[in-house]
C-alpha cells in the first residue's frame, strides 16, 4: 500500500473573551455530544464562516457577471415552455 503523507497543520494558541452565557452555550454544545471542546466548536465556527464568505463570493460574481452581460431581453414563457416540451417528448 502506498504511504500517504500526513498533512502537519502549525496551531497557535489564542486567548478569548467570552461572557458566562456564551460559555454556557460551548459547554452545553459540548456536553451534548456536538463537540470534543472549546477549541472543537471555535475551530467549527471558523469553518462555517469561511464557507458562507465563499457562496456569498459565489452570488456576488454571479450576480455582477450578470449585470455586466448586457440589457436583459424579453422572455416569452409560452415559446419556453414549448421548447421544453419538444425537448422532452
């Protein structure tokens, strides 16, 4: 079998501020099963943000692709739909 490198990740360690009801809030995560600890859940946090800045960026080009393509044309609805149905039988 093939040996695969492990990827090493650099960690650094951080000190936050958080109020008691936010902690409350990583503990209860965490007593519940979502996360192994504080870190766990953050790291989650990160995560899930970085993913939503990438789709807004997603819309965001889509969005202004779209305005630069040109003047919109008028759509016929019922030439669509007979297109579509030729196509599908």
């Amino acid at each position: 079998m093939p040996h695969i490198p492990e990827i090493i990740m650099k960690t650094i360690h951080k000190t936050i501020t958080l109020t008691d009801k936010q902690d409350d809030w990583i503990k209860a995560q965490i007593d519940a099963g979502y996360y192994t600890d504080d870190s766990d859940y953050i790291r989650d946090l990160i995560r899930r943000e970085q993913e939503r800045c990438a789709e807004t960026e997603v819309i965001r080009t889509a969005l202004i692709e779209g305005e630069n393509s040109g003047e919109s044309q008028p759509f016929d609805v019922s030439a669509f739909k007979k297109r579509m149905r030729a196509v599908q039988g």
